[in-house]
C-alpha cells in the first residue's frame, strides 16, 4: 500500500511540475507576442523559444507521468516537431533563391508558405488526436488541445474577413486575427495551470491517508 502511494504521489507531483511549469512558459509566450512592440520588438523571438519550450516539456514531461501523450513515440514525435516549427521558419523560406525575378520569388514564397502551414498542420492534428487518446490530463480537457487548434485558424480568419469588409468593426477584425490565435494559447497556459494545481501531491495521499485512518480505526474497535 505505502508503495502504491508513493508512486501516485510521485505520479502527481510529476504532473503538477510539467504541467504548472508548462502553462507559465505558454502564458509568457503570450505576454511576448502582446509586449514585442516598440522599443521592446527585439524580444519577438523569445515567443517562438518559450512556445517550443512549453510544447517539449508538455510532450516529455518532467517525470514520465507527466507527459501529455504518455510518452508515445508518434505523439511526442509530432507535438515536439509542431512546436519548434516555428523556429524554421528561416529555414524553410531561405529555399527561396534571391536570384529569381520579382514574381517568381513571390509565387515561390506562396508555394513554400502553403507547404510550411500544410506540415505543421499535420502535425497538429496529429499531436492532439494522439494527447486525446492518451487521456493523461482529467476529461474533457484532454481534447483542450484539438479545441485551440480548430479554433486559432477560425478566429485568424474571421478576423481577417471583418478587416477586409472595410465596416466600422474592421479594427475589431485586425485584433481578433492578431490576437485570437493568442487567446488560444493563453486558454491552455491557464488550464494546464489549474490543472496542475489540482494533481498535487497532496490531494493524492489523502485516499491513502483517509484509508489508514479507518483501519486504525477498526482495529481499536
């Protein structure tokens, strides 16, 4: 019984760091993006470094147990390419020679930018259908994930259809494709961090705790 204990607690407190630690990167993520203007536009980038930082912390864990997809090969393959795809985006448009004509770069740019989005969509779906099915984090914010990934490109381009309807909410337009993706992210910073909380060690030694109380309890009678 001390055994089984010890493990849950330790299970617990595996989860309670990753997925604390986890929600705080993606929360500061968030705070760049909103911050990276100005004077302050030089720390643009760090959005991208404590994104994928969140997302493999999320995909490993910090303890096994607290590994959004149980550690399976696929899921944590996807989840941790998904995230620091964002880191090669220099990469993927320096296969764009400055040699070509203006049209041509343009319409190569186009063709690399669609097969950019189009890889890390797939994997997208792929790392959040396999965190789904893992079921480590509590039902029904196991499918948390697949939420905020239908829900960043709709909110982008509702926001970009409203700008471009030259209404009066066209500014409302620009916020929501700027910052709706965002709004995602920040959902799942502060739910992992609840969730962590929730998983504390704590809270998984009081069965065993209330459990030895009643048989002591019983053995006195």
């Amino acid at each position: 019984m001390s055994d089984d204990a010890d493990a849950e607690a330790e299970a617990a407190s595996a989860r309670r760091r990753t997925w604390v630690i986890g929600g705080i990167l993606l929360l500061l993520s968030v705070l760049v993006l909103v911050v990276a203007r100005g004077p302050l536009a030089a720390i643009a980038p760090a959005k991208d470094w404590l994104f994928a930082a969140a997302g493999v912390i999320f995909a490993v864990g910090l303890g096994r147990a607290g590994s959004v997809t149980g550690r399976g090969i696929i899921g944590t393959a996807s989840t941790i390419l998904c995230v620091i795809a964002p880191l090669t985006q220099a990469f993927w448009f320096g296969l764009v020679p400055d040699t070509l004509d203006p049209h041509a770069e343009e319409d190569l740019r186009t063709l690399v930018l669609m097969a950019y989005l189009a890889v890390v969509t797939v994997l997208a779906l792929i790392s959040v259908f396999c965190i789904g099915l893992a079921a480590v984090i509590p039902s029904p914010w196991h499918w948390a994930p697949a939420w905020v990934v239908v829900w960043t490109p709709v909110a982008y381009l509702a926001g970009l259809f409203v700008f471009s309807s030259q209404s009066p909410e066209a500014s409302l337009g620009a916020y929501l494709a700027s910052y709706g993706p965002a709004a995602g992210t920040a959902f799942l910073g502060i739910l992992s961090i609840v969730l962590g909380l929730r998983a504390s060690p704590a809270a998984s030694e009081s069965p065993a705790v209330e459990q030895t109380l009643g048989g002591l309890e019983s053995s006195d009678r």
